[in-house]
C-alpha cells in the first residue's frame, strides 16, 4: 500500500506539471487568429483579432511604418506581408529604385506578349537584382518592428519562359543555351525544373537575410509562404516550389 501511495503521489505531480505546462503554452502562444490589411487601422475594420498582417511597402494607405505603429498602438501584434513573384513594385519596374527599367524581368509567353498581375506589374522572373531589391522590403519591416514575414505566392507560369532574362537564368544554371520548352519534353522539364528553382532559391535566399539581419537586431523574425494548393497551381498551370519547401531552411510555415 506505501508503493501505492507513492506511486500516486508522483502521478499527480506529473499531471499538475503538465497542467502547468499546457496552461503556460497556451499563454504564450496566444496569438491564433490574423488578418491581413493594406490599410491604416480603422475602427470600421478592427476586427480585434491578435495578429495585423500589414500588407506592402508601397501600398496604398499611408506611409508603412505608420501603418505598423498604428495597428501595434491599438494591441496587435504586427506581422509583414508581399508578394515574391509579383506586387506593388513599380519603383522597381519603372526604374525609380536604381534608375534601371526592368519591365524586361516579366515572365514572357512564347508569342512575345508579358504575363502581368497588373499595371506595370509583371509576375517576375526572380533575377540577384530582385532579390536585393526585396531584401530591402524585409529590413524595412523588420526595422518596423514585425514579428514575422510572409512571401506569398511564388509562382512562374507554364506558358512562361520566354524571355531574354529567363533565357540568361538558363544559361547560367545548366552551363548550355535555352531551348524553347515547346519544341521537346526534354525542353519541357528542363524548363519547368528551372523555374522551380528559381522561386526555391529566391525564397531561401531572401529568407536566410531575414533570420541573420533580425538576429543581428536581437529578434528572430518567423519566416512563411501563403500559397495556393498543388491541385490548384495544377490546374492553373503554375510552376512552384511548395512540394519542398517544408525542408527549406529558415522556413517556419507554409
């Protein structure tokens, strides 16, 4: 009966400690539910979620910093996200970044013609210069203050792969010159593998630069990517690299 005793006497310690352990867990992960808002904040919208996913640098909507502190002030916290193969970035498109137009960076058909998102908007062909040019979006939001960044949508069309840029990627990454992907399966998967590529390495890239620069500042900025399904991009005809993103490093959620 003493061996009982005992027994339950440890028993219910561990499960004390494992209420406390799970009640402890649950406060500090309290943040489960998120929005997602280009705008200021507004007491029209303020749906008193725990999370402000302040959408965009160049957004229209006030200065973004602004934006970060308005939504931070009414108890949120914030969070950053943008697009990685498209968005508001026709600073960059137009040359006001570094006085170079890149509209040629467009991910382009066979028949000459650019795939656009929007205005001055191409889905874009992720070149170094791209990415530099991101990275300077994430250190503006992790100066800001957010707590996490998200790279939605990285995504390079089938129809795509056209274009002089995409041809130059090519020849870099195989060593041998474009083929257009119509002409042969060969051609077909060499293509798309290529594509897939570039949107995992820019990813990788761009994220590895958020964990080193925010662990420099003291922080460790969570890093994820809200994309459409495999069905979907399958239906559409969209090459991305999600099927292996669950393995790339800095990565934290999909």
């Amino acid at each position: 009966m003493k061996n009982l005793k005992y027994y339950l006497s440890i028993s219910a310690s561990v499960f004390v400690l494992t209420m406390q352990n799970d009640v402890f867990a649950q406060i500090k992960s309290k943040q489960k539910t998120s929005f997602q808002v280009s705008a200021p904040w507004s007491p029209d919208y303020d749906v008193r979620s725990d999370i402000a996913m302040v959408y965009g640098i160049n957004d229209d909507g006030g200065k973004f910093e602004e934006r970060v502190k308005g939504y931070r002030d009414k108890g949120y916290e914030v969070q950053f996200m943008t697009g990685i193969a498209w968005g508001q970035y026709k600073d960059y498109f137009l040359g006001e970044w570094d006085g170079k137009n890149h509209l040629d960076e467009g991910q382009m058909m066979r028949n000459g013609e650019t795939i656009w998102h929007g205005k001055n908007v191409p889905y874009i062909v992720p070149t170094a210069t791209f990415l530099t040019y991101m990275k300077s979006h994430v250190k503006r939001a992790i100066d800001a203050g957010v707590t996490a960044i998200y790279l939605e949508e990285p995504e390079f069309w089938a129809r795509a792969g056209y274009s002089q840029t995409f041809k130059d990627e090519w020849q870099k990454y195989y060593g041998f010159p474009w083929m257009a992907q119509h002409e042969s399966p060969e051609a077909t998967y060499l293509s798309s593998k290529l594509k897939y590529q570039l949107y995992f390495n820019a990813l990788k890239e761009v994220f590895s630069y958020v964990k080193t620069y925010s662990e420099s500042k003291g922080q460790r900025v969570k890093c994820f990517v809200p994309t459409h399904s495999l069905i979907n991009y399958s239906s559409w005809q969209i090459v991305s690299p999600e099927a292996s993103l669950a393995n790339l490093e800095g990565m934290d959620g999909i």
